[in-house]
C-alpha cells in the first residue's frame, strides 16, 4: 500500500490557535529542516515554538493520541477556548482521503462519522509501528530503547509472527488431539478383541442350542401327527352320528308342521263359524227391537187418532188400514227371527273345535319329538365343531412347525455377520489407529517445527535488518562499526524466550558489547541508525510505501560534525527511498544537504507556520 501525506489542518491544537495548512504536497523529496522562532518567551530560542506540536497533531488525528501518549481529554488549545481540531489529507494507493478529529473524540473519514478501528484498517499500522516507522518523536524511546522484549513484540505486530506460535500451539493441540484418538482406538481395539472373543462363544452355543431345537421339533410335529390323526377318525364318527339324527329331526319337524298346518285349519273354521254365529245373533237382536218398536206402535194406534210416526192424523178407515200394515210387517219380523233362532241339525263348530283339539294334541306329541332330536343333533353339533377346531389347531399347529425356522439359524446368521462386521471394524479400527500415529508423528515434529521456522523468519528478517543498519552507521561517520541482532535460541526444557538482543563492535572492543553500553553521541548514533532501519526493513515487509519521514529533535548529543554526517546521511537516504523528511530540531543547522526550511513562530496570538 502506497501512503502520501498531502496536507495537515491544525486549529486549537496546542498553541496552533488560528487554522494553519502545512501542505506536505509542494515539499518535494528530500530533508526539510523545521525551526522555530519563540517571539513570546524570546530567552527560549526556538523551544516552545510549537515544532513538537505538529507531530503530536499528526498522531492526535490518526490514533487519538500524540507521540508522547496524550490523549484526548489532556489535549487543551493554548487560549483555552474553542475545540481542537485536525485534519490530515492522504493518498492511500492514489486514493485522497481526509481524515478530521475533533475533541473529544469525533472522527471523520471524508465527511462521514467513523470509528478508531476504521482508520486501523486503513492505515495497516498500529500505533506502536507508527512511532517507530515514520514519526520519531522528541525524547521518545526509540527501537534500540526499548525493552528486549518489546523489541521483538515490534517485529511481531509487523512481521505476524505470532502466527508461527499460534500454529505451533495448534500443532501440539493437535498432537494432543491424536495422541487422545490414539489411546481411543487402542480401547476400541481391545473392545472389539472382546466382542470376537465373545461373539465366538455366543455362536458356539448358539450352534448347541439349534441341533436340540431340531431333536425337540421333530418329537413335536410326530405327537402333532398321531393327535391329528385320532381325531379325524373321532370327527368322522360323530358326523355319521350328526347326519342320522339330522334326518330324524327332520322328519318330526316335517310331521310337526303338518299337525300344526291342519290345527290352524281348524282353529280358522271355528272362528269362521262364531264371526257368522255373532253376526246372526246381532240380526236377532236388531229385529227384536224392530218388533218391540213396531208392538209399541200397534198399541198406541188403538188409543190415538194420530199415527206415531209421521205424525198424520188418522180416522176411520185409515186407522183400520194403518193397522193391517203394521201388524202384518211385524209378523215378518217375527217369521224372520224364529228363522235365525231355530237349530241347526249339524253342529259345525263342535265338529271343527274336535279337529283343533286332535291337531293341537299331535302338535304337542310331534314338538316334544322334535326338541328330542334337536338336541341330539345340537349335541353332536358341537362335538363336531369342537373335534374340527380341535382338527384344525392341530393343522395349524402342524403347518406352522413345519415351516418353523429354527431361531437358532438367525442368531448363527447374525452371529456369524457381526464377526465379519467384526473384523472389518478392527481392520479399519487399527488403519486408523496407524494413521493417527503417523499423523501424531507429523504434528509433533510440527510442535518445533513452526517454532523453528519462527525463528527462521527473525533471523532472515534480521540479518536483513542488520545490513540496513551497519550501511547507515557508515552513512553517519561510524566506519568500522556494526551492529549485531540475536533472538536467543531454544533452551533445553523446550522453552523459546521472546528477548531480542542487540550488540555493537566497534574499533576499540574485539567482541561484541551490548548497545546500552554505549551513551552521548555514539550512542545516539546508534539509536537513529536502529531506527531508520527497522522502518525501512519493517515497512518493506508490511509492503507500505510511504513518502514521510518525521524526526524531532535527532541531533541530541550529536556533535557539530556528527550533525552534518546525520543531515547528509539523511538527504541521501530522501533521495534513495523518495520521501521528504522533516528535520525538527531546537539547534540553529546550517545545512547544504536541506530542500527547504520550515519555521514555526509563536506570537500571543499562537504558533504559526512560515512555509517556503
């Protein structure tokens, strides 16, 4: 990723009060030296001016935080009034983006609110990288100051180094996890030895136990066969029996129904006869009352001149002739009734009621017959059915015996697959145990293996380190001199420490002596040598190309011809890397090796930025 700063925006930032552009853009490649000119406390010099306060500013916008770890909260503008502000235009791979912070903490990525993790992401650097790849701040510790610890920590967060960890930790897991399945299937093993062992005493009594279930079924289908055939010859005998009393039964309920055909005849003539006898006797009782009435009206003609039923009076003749008519219907009357009342010289009805009676009595003879001969053909009914269920069990009872298969054979069947399954599981139980040997074996050797690749990477990476280095310490005025980096190895409990140590030779010691030995200038010297070279090699790996340098206040306890070699040794390496870097420094530095000059003045209104 190619990163180009383009330009900064400052206001109420520190003692930058009024809104002051530096744009980075017109600075072309090479060093720029930034003074400063204190006009308020004229006996500071150019200290205070406010120099240091454009690297704070520049790491305030993109960490939240300036060189020194200031935060947000402790970031107060110099007039105490209005809110700090920044804002840092860039190209990232030719992309402008601008990227404002605002106290207390408000970002913005081309006008839109955003979080911290957003500008991570795009910058590809922590904070940590940042301090030691492009702004070097002001009594800052740089890479040869810090702890040997953190020394590799640096190139860890670049490089990925913890990755070789990571994936050495997950090999022995996985080892663990092998070596677990291993054990695993050394028991599923033994178990399944067990299960043969078992499966083959199981199918030895099964084999037992079939050939007695054999001898016992053949006893059994031979006492099926005698039973069965006894009682056929028992159901043929009673289904004679059953036939015969079938035919008797059948001829008294054929002489049963004659009987009782002819006492239903009878019965019918009898009530024949006394339906005709109670109709005539109704006639008799009709006429009776007609003779009565008409008696009634013959008597009282004799003693009214009216007639009595139609109410015409009658005189003379006409009663004697009313009369005659009267007496004469009435004699009718009474011809018809001796008619009907006289007796008859046959009795009918006795003789069919002697029929009834008979009929009735055979009935009764014939019935008492019959229920005789259904029982005897009820009870050989059900001696039949109870022999033909009988019979029929037994068929049954025969048919399923012959075709019983012995329970035994599917057991040995089963027996017999699960050894087969038995043996296929053991076949695949111990190719996989094999295979998670084999493979424990792999991951084990991956255990050290990614440990040493690890360390691998380190010491590539620094003796590449170690180049860069040693050919800026002879850019700086110390011929001779170089500079040793060592990781130390792993120790005999299988322990790697993550110290990186740093040692110097130099024309006055044969061996190697360890670079916090060293103090003032030389030892300057070999800080900026350290760090320029772990930003070019740290960078190079993390493939950011950026076009910025900043270093404030590098010339400390550098002598005046040590200035010169730095400043030289930087304008070259501008040249060579194609970046502009800006020099900051306290010092009044005159320098041939300068692209340009940068003043930071400070007056009671604030710090203001004189720029070529």
């Amino acid at each position: 990723m190619k990163i180009q700063f383009v330009r900064l925006e400052i206001q109420n930032f520190g003692s930058f009060t009024k809104l002051q552009l530096l744009d980075l853009s017109k600075l072309e490649v090479g060093v720029h030296f930034v003074c400063g000119d204190n006009q308020v406390d004229k006996r500071l010099g150019s200290n205070g001016a406010g120099k240091s306060t454009l690297l704070n500013a520049i790491a305030w916008c993109l960490y939240g935080k300036t060189s020194v770890g200031l935060k947000s909260a402790d970031i107060k503008p110099w007039s105490k009034a209005g809110t700090p502000h920044v804002g840092l235009v860039v190209r990232l791979d030719g992309k402008r983006r601008l990227i404002e912070r605002t106290a207390p903490n408000h970002i913005q990525l081309d006008g839109k609110e955003v979080g911290q993790d957003e500008i991570d992401r795009l910058f590809h650097m922590s904070y940590a990288v940042f301090k030691q790849t492009v702004l070097f701040g002001q009594q800052e510790p740089l890479f040869f100051d810090l702890p040997n610890k953190d020394k590799l920590a640096l190139l860890s967060d670049v490089l990925e180094l913890d990755r070789w960890d990571v994936r050495s930790q997950k090999a022995a897991e996985r080892t663990r996890e092998l070596e677990a399945k291993q054990h695993e299937l050394n028991v599923v093993v033994m178990g399944i030895e067990n299960a043969q062992s078992n499966n083959k005493a199981l199918m030895a009594g099964a084999m037992r136990a079939g050939d007695e279930w054999e001898a016992k079924l053949a006893e059994r289908l031979k006492n099926f066969y005698e039973e069965k055939r006894a009682t056929r010859l028992e159901l043929a005998d009673i289904e004679k029996k059953l036939a015969a009393a079938s035919r008797i039964a059948k001829t008294a309920a054929e002489r049963l129904g004659e009987a009782q055909a002819n006492m239903q005849i009878a019965q019918n003539h009898v009530r024949d006869i006394e339906r005709k006898q109670a109709v005539e006797l109704a006639e008799v009782r009709a006429l009776e009352r007609e003779a009565k009435q008409l008696k009634d009206t013959i008597g009282d003609l004799a003693d009214t001149d009216t007639c009595p039923t139609c109410d015409q009076p009658l005189t003379g003749t006409e009663l004697a002739k009313h009369l005659k008519i009267q007496r004469a219907k009435l004699k009718e009357i009474e011809a018809s009734i001796t008619e009907k009342v006289k007796p008859k010289k046959v009795d009918v009805k006795a003789h069919h009621m002697h029929q009834f009676i008979t009929a009735k009595g055979t009935s009764v003879n014939q019935q008492t017959e019959l229920d005789f001969r259904k029982g005897e053909v009820d009870k050989y009914t059900r001696q039949a059915i109870e022999l033909t269920t009988r019979f029929e069990a037994l068929r049954e009872q025969t048919k399923e015996r012959e075709v019983e298969r012995n329970p035994y054979t599917a057991q040995l069947k089963t027996l017999k697959k699960q050894a087969n399954e038995l043996k296929t599981q053991k076949v695949t139980a111990e190719n996989e145990r094999a295979k998670a040997i084999r493979r424990a074996a792999r991951s084990k050797y991956w255990i050290k293996g990614f440990k040493d690749l690890r360390l691998f990477v380190i010491e590539d990476v620094l003796q590449e380190l170690e180049m860069v280095t040693n050919s800026i310490l002879q850019d700086m005025g110390l011929s001779d001199w170089m500079v040793r980096y060592a990781v130390e190895r792993e120790t005999q409990t299988g322990t790697v420490q993550t110290g990186m140590m740093v040692s110097v030779l130099s024309p006055r010691n044969s061996k190697p002596v360890k670079w916090e030995a060293w103090s003032g200038g030389e030892g300057q010297r070999l800080r900026l040598a350290g760090a320029l070279a772990l930003s070019e090699v740290l960078l190079d790996h993390a493939g950011i190309e950026i076009d910025m340098e900043i270093l404030d206040e590098p010339s400390k306890h550098i002598d005046d011809e040590g200035v010169v070699d730095l400043c030289e040794m930087l304008a070259a390496r501008a040249d060579q890397l194609q970046r502009r870097i800006l020099y900051i420094d306290h010092r009044v530095i005159e320098s041939a090796s300068f692209a340009s000059t940068i003043t930071v003045t400070k007056t009671k209104e604030g710090s203001k930025l004189l720029s070529p």
